[in-house]
C-alpha cells in the first residue's frame, strides 16, 4: 500500500511515462535516432528502479544502493552479526559475494534476521569472550566488523562489571583474534556516548571525551586497545563512533531499546509514547543502511587505519518532532506522554562527519524521512 502513495515511487513513474511518451511522439515524427534514444532511457529508467527495499523502489543519487557499495572483500567476520546492525552488514557483505563468518551468542539478537541469507553465511552461536570459537570464527578472513555488545547504557549501568566482561574483555579478545588471525582489518563499532554531555556541538573527534556511563567509558576501553593494536601489532584498526542509528529490525520490545524502534511500535499499536524529559533534546538520527555504508568504507578506505570517526548524519532531530512525524506517518493524532529524564541520558547530540567525508569518502544516502518512512512499513508489515 505505501508502494503506490511513496512519492519517491511517482517521481520515478513521472519521469519513465514522459520519457515513453516524448519517445513515441518522436517515432510519429520520423524522427527515429531520437525516439529510439528516448526509448532507451524509458527502459533503463525502468531496469533501474526494478530493485525494491522493503517495497520502495531506491535510487540513491542515480545509483542502485549495490552499485555504490562494492568493497571486494573476500572474506569477513561479524561479531554481532544477528543483531539488527551486524544483520544489515551482513546482507550487503552477502550481497557483495563476500563469504561471511557471524559470531553471535544471541542474547539480544535473533536467527531470524539472518533467515534470507542463512544457507550463504557460515553461522557460529557463542560468546566472543570465548578465544576458542573466536578464534575458529575469524580464520582466514580479511576483515573483523566487531558489532558485538551490551549495547544498553542502563543495563551497564545496573552491571558495570558484568558488562565490562562483554564490552571491554570482549573486544579486546577480538582484537587478539584479528592479530593472531593475521587479519588485515578490524572496524570496531564504537559510540557518541564516549562524548557524554559536552555542550559543544557538533561533536568532533578531536574532542576530549567525557564518559558518563559504563557503556561509554567500556567503549572509549574499546577504541584505545583498537589503537594500540594499530601502533603496536599493525593491525588496521578503524573505530567508528555510531550516533543513534535507526531501521529495520531495530528491537522495540525492551525498555533499553532505540526510541526510534520505541516510537514505532506505539505509533503502530496506536498508543501513546512516553518522553523522558521534556521532549526538546535532540539527536542525529542515522539511518542502519547509511552505518553499514560508513563500515565498508571504514573496512577499505586506504588512509583509515588508526582513525576514529563520527558516524552521523550531521543534522539533528528533536525528539518531540520525532513523535509528531512518526504521527504524521502513521496517520495518528496522540499526544506523547511525559516522565522525568533518565540518570545518564545525552541532552543534545549531533555529529560533525567532516572527517568521514574526508578520509572514508562517506555521505549518508537516506534523509531522515525517506530512512523514517522505510522504518515505518517495515515496523507495520512485521505486525501482521
Ligand atoms: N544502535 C545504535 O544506535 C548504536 C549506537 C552506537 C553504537 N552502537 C553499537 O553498535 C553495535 C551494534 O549495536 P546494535 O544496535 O545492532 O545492537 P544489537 O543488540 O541489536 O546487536 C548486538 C549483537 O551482539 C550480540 N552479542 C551481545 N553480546 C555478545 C557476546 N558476548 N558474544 C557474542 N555476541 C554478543 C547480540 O546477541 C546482538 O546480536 C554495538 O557494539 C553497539 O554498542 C549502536
């Protein structure tokens, strides 16, 4: 249904009926060479919007999204790779004819985001602090993609030490891994919570970060084994610092959850959302397929080893506008409901991507809509 009222959907039909009826008059005319050329456009046009995501028709800058991304890896492993990040990067990596590894204990992941792809992926259910699987997991491959975490700030807050088992051991047991692997490249998947309450914005990189929580300080932990590796051992390393990614398959059923995923699966069942705070901090929302972009460049852009970079968008959203175009969206008219803020949550957030503009050659490719709207079907569609 959204398929037919996407206006991405009547552009592209706009364009194709004009191209075939100028090409037709033309012909008409006699004049052959440019009606033949006309038609030509008509048909590729066509072939080009032949792809469908989620039942939208992408064109991405001119480019189908396959085109853009073409990263030759032969081999690679995903650590978090059932997750619904290390899932989508598990679907390009796939798509690019990558031969894929997942190591995912699945305690917050699922089988079924690998469902499409389970006969082309080799599939390991473990823990990355265990060196045995890990080990056998990252043999022979090009690259690491470490997705794998304890992703919530509250529940890392709640088990500062457990969690430091998972977040901070962990990963620099995939670090070792990659070393004793002799892989080529390891792209950790960092955060901005590693910037903690800041005021100064955008946030940049050469920031001093300010950690004020578990999860941010377990991150930061993160990023400077990744580059002590890179000095020490000459491993490639590349941290990426995720802003607040948003997509399918964002999980909605906990309390921790992504307040995109959140806000979705109200809006859906039609019931109010709750905003801690007043609803005026804002945050840049990037969409899932622009992160898994971000760490294939991260994964082979020649002068990345070592680096840090922003992933975002650079654009900033208030949560209270968050709610009212979810509405829009979902042809709703409720008012949200307000709670006091929560310990540890970031006022204001938006990325500088500056430097991974300039050394990764990254740009996000969805507006905040067009991500917003693919979110949306995708969450709805799930429910039936
Ligand atoms: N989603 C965001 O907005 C966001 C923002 C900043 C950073 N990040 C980072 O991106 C990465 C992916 O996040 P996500 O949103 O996809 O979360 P997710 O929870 O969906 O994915 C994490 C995956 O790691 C797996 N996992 C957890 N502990 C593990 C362990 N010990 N061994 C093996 N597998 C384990 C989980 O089962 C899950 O599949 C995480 O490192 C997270 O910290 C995410």
């Amino acid at each position: 249904m959204t398929y037919w009222l996407n206006p991405i959907f009547y552009e592209f039909i706009k364009f194709r009926v004009l191209l075939f009826i100028k090409g037709f008059k033309r012909v008409q005319q006699n004049k052959i060479f440019i009606g033949s050329i006309l038609f030509a456009s008509f048909f590729l046009q066509c072939y080009e919007c032949s792809d469908e995501y989620f039942g939208i028709p992408i064109l991405l800058n001119g480019k189908k999204e396959r085109e853009i991304m073409k990263s030759g890896l032969s081999k690679a492993l995903v650590t978090g790779g059932a997750g619904f990040i290390g899932s989508h990067l598990v679907d390009t990596l796939v798509k690019e004819g990558c031969d894929v590894v997942v190591l995912d204990d699945l305690s917050a992941g699922s089988l079924s985001n690998l469902k499409h792809v389970k006969d082309k992926i080799t599939f390991y259910k473990g823990n990355i602090q265990d060196q045995k699987i890990l080990m056998k997991a990252a043999e022979n491959c090009e690259v690491i993609f470490h997705q794998a975490a304890l992703v919530s700030v509250t529940k890392t807050v709640d088990n500062p030490v457990d969690s430091a088992f998972i977040n901070d051991l962990g990963t620099l047991l995939v670090l070792d891994a990659g070393r004793k692997n002799k892989v080529k490249r390891v792209v950790f998947a960092s955060s901005s919570a590693v910037y903690g309450d800041d005021p100064l914005l955008p946030k940049h990189e050469s920031m001093q970060p300010k950690p004020m929580s578990p999860y941010a300080v377990q991150k930061l932990t993160g990023e400077l084994y990744a580059h002590i590796y890179y000095d020490l051992y000459g491993i490639e390393t590349v941290c990426l610092r995720y802003f607040n990614v948003y997509g399918p398959r964002q999980d909605a059923s906990s309390p921790y959850s992504g307040v995109i995923s959140i806000f979705m699966a109200k809006a859906v069942s039609k019931k109010p959302s709750l905003i801690y705070g007043d609803g005026k901090q804002y945050r840049d929302f990037v969409f899932v397929k622009d992160v898994v972009k971000a760490n294939l460049l991260a994964a082979t852009a020649e002068d990345a080893a070592g680096q840090t970079f922003n992933i975002g968008t650079g654009k900033h959203v208030s949560i209270n506008t968050l709610w009212d175009m979810i509405c829009l969206l979902s042809g709703l008219n409720i008012k949200p409901e307000y709670a006091p803020p929560r310990p540890g949550d970031i006022i204001e957030s938006v990325a500088s991507i500056e430097q991974a503009k300039s050394a990764l050659g990254f740009k996000p490719d969805y507006s905040f809509e067009k991500g917003l709207e693919i979110t949306f079907k995708w969450y709805k569609d799930s429910r039936k």
